[in-house]
C-alpha cells in the first residue's frame, strides 16, 4: 500500500505533525510507524510536562520562535480537551554571582522573545514561596509557564487521530529510507513524503538512509530526586537563572497532578541510546564510541563538556546533590530525597564538530521526499504544535 505521507516515531512531534498533516490535508492516507508497543515510552512519556515560555532561547532561533507560538497552541489544545494543566508559573532564582549578573540578559531575553517575565525582590518571593532560599535582591517571575500532563496529552492525540484514519503501526521498527519506501524487516511501505521523527534514533536512520551530515550523537542522561516530605509545598515552578552557554536549564522543581514534587534534572553523559538504568548500552560498539566521543571532548573541554562533567560527578551523591538544591531551597534535609527510578529521561543531544559545542537549536534537514528530525531537543514539548507546522513548510507541501 502507498500512503500519502509516513511518519517514524510517534512521540509528540510525530503525533502532532500527524494531526496537522490532516488538518491540512484532509483526504490524505498516513501512516506512523512506532518500534514500540506504545508512544510513550520514551521522551515523550517522561517529559516534565512544562509549558515552557520561550525565555531562555536566543531571538531569533527555531527555538525562540517555536516555542513562543507553539506553547500557546499546545496550552489551547489541553484546555479544548478538558486535560489536566496547572498554571502556576515559574520563578527563577540566582544561585551564584555569576547566575545574578545573567539576570538582566535573561530578563532581556525573554521581552526580544515577546513573553511576559517580571523583575520580582526577595521580600516579594519569601513571601509568595517560603520554601525558597533567594540569596540575592531581585529574582525573575514568568506567569505563562504551566505544568500539564504528558501521556494524557499523547494518548489524547492519539484518540484524535484515529477519528481522522490516521493509521498507527506499534512495534513496527524502519531499519531505513531509500527514495520513497520504507525499510522494516518484514516488509516495505511506499509514500509520497517521509517525516524521520525517531527521536533518539533519527541520526541512525538518516544515516541508514544515505543522509550526509557533520553531527555526532551525545546523549545526556536526566535523573530526579523525589521530595518524600509531604508537608513540602511549592506554589510555582522553581528554576535557577541558567548558564546560557548550555542547553541545560540546571536543577528544579516539578511536580504532577498527584501533588508529588521532584527535583532535577542531572545531565549525565550516558553510553546508550535508551540506557535508563546504568550507563552502558545493549550495543557495545555504539557504546565503546560514545565513551571514545564524550572522553576526547571532555579531556579537551569541548564546549566546556570537563566544566560540565565535574559538576555532574558532584551530583551523584544525595549529599552532593542536596549541597547543590540548598541553594535555591529551605526546609529540605537529605532524608527527604529519594532517588526517583521512574523519572528517568534521555536528551536526544547532538554535536558540532565544526563549532566544537553542543547544537543548541533544533536541526531539521530535508533528503528527497524525506525530511529528517536531527535535534529535537528541549522545548520540543511545548513547541511541537508549531514544530510540525514548520516541518510541513520545510517539506514544501
């Protein structure tokens, strides 16, 4: 059979690039192909659920852009179907001298980017967020950001989809694309428009499809610390202003719908794909090359990757990890931490090696009938409503 257009993947970009196509062409056969048994067993099933803003990405990125008018449609499209979201807001807290003197460009940001942000004192914080520690004068306040519900997103749109016959095959893995077909052990599919949307494993599929791109593969392990005092409260998301030179947001606050409060993320080089537990991957070729990759650049401190990885090591521990969190938070002892072993996530990080940095921006790049997803990092989530617009103009359909 010949399907208009075929998607690889069904985390959020593939499930709403699905649920644009069909808006836009309704008569359309299309079909997404999943390798496992259901959509959300990796990013986009332990995403943290933040609607994020669009503050941190520099003006005029894909990021920036995306992300500004993406997170409203997603905000939209939660409350249209009666899904849960919690609007609470962000603040963002100094956590050094060095994190205080980006204050003001963060601030600056954040207004070229058009998102509300508001320049918020000490007083004001403690008072609205007793279990924060604000070591400085002024901390920043963004009431846009939201926590909703990832899987319940998904699974809506999944709903939503087969309303309109788009076809989902689970367990149904393409080894590879070669003109308009697609490759799984078993058989081949035949489509007008093939939308790489892997993931984790996109690079290998552009690869296995005679793509040629200067990326490598990096990926970061992100690890959670659950919060087991139940009288500890936040009222807003709590982040640290970050290092703007990385694409990392450093360590805050979450929380669900059940009233539970985590703290993270780490960023982790880790040796495998889809390596949750441990570090070393299924296959140790790859695994023995990422060590190989990461070791090179952490040894010539590659986009400062040595900064980075020292001050991972020291969070390894719950007593290194609680020295870090103090910072921002009171009322917290080390027996209130608990390693989480569910909300565990794996940032789908790419490398430049001309530049020699972490590609911090999304990176899409268009084969013959093909486009292929290269970098769908963080905030691909609150992003992917405009995501998958921007994937259909880049197609040219």
């Amino acid at each position: 059979m010949k399907y208009d257009f075929a998607i690889i993947g069904s985390g959020i970009i593939g499930l709403t690039l699905a649920f644009k196509l069909k808006q836009k062409f309704n008569n359309s056969k299309i079909v997404i192909f999943e390798k496992e048994p259901n959509s959300i067993s990796h990013g986009s099933g332990r995403n943290s659920g933040v609607l994020h803003s669009g503050i941190y990405y520099e003006p005029g990125s894909l990021r920036a852009n995306l992300c500004v008018t993406g997170v409203k449609e997603l905000k939209e499209y939660i409350k249209s179907e009666n899904l849960w979201i919690n609007e609470c807001g962000k603040l963002l807290l100094p956590t050094s001298e060095y994190s205080y003197s980006n204050l003001e460009n963060l601030f600056n940001r954040a207004k070229k980017n058009g998102v509300e942000i508001n320049k918020i004192k000490n007083e004001e914080i403690k008072r609205i967020e007793p279990n924060t520690n604000c070591q400085f004068e002024y901390g920043l306040h963004v009431p846009f950001t939201s926590v909703a519900d990832p899987k319940e997103v998904s699974r809506s749109l999944i709903e939503n989809l087969k309303k309109m016959n788009v076809e989902i095959n689970y367990n149904s893995k393409i080894l590879k694309i070669s003109e308009q077909k697609l490759f799984t052990q078993n058989y081949t599919i035949e489509a007008g428009h093939i939308f790489n949307c892997a993931g984790l494993f996109a690079d290998e599929i552009a690869k296995n499809s005679n793509l040629e791109f200067r990326y490598s593969f990096l990926p970061f392990k992100g690890k959670y610390w659950k919060i087991t005092n139940k009288s500890f409260k936040l009222n807003h998301l709590v982040y640290p202003i970050p290092d703007l030179r990385y694409p990392f947001l450093g360590l805050h606050s979450s929380h669900n719908r059940q009233g539970d409060f985590y703290i993270g993320p780490s960023s982790t080089p880790v040796f495998g794909r889809e390596q949750y537990n441990g570090i070393l991957g299924d296959n140790l070729k790859e695994s023995i090359s990422l060590i190989f990759n990461f070791s090179k650049k952490i040894i010539f401190n590659e986009n400062k990757l040595r900064t980075l990885a020292l001050q991972e090591l020291s969070l390894l521990t719950k007593r290194g990890f609680f020295n870090q969190i103090k910072k921002m938070f009171n009322n917290i002892n080390p027996d209130d931490l608990e390693l989480s072993d569910q909300k565990v996530g794996i940032r789908s990080q790419i490398f430049d090696p001309q530049s020699k940095n972490l590609v911090n921006d999304f990176v899409v790049i268009n084969q013959k009938n093909t486009t292929h997803v290269l970098n769908a990092i963080s905030p691909a989530w609150s992003a992917s409503f405009a995501f998958a617009d921007h994937l259909i103009n880049e197609a040219a359909l």
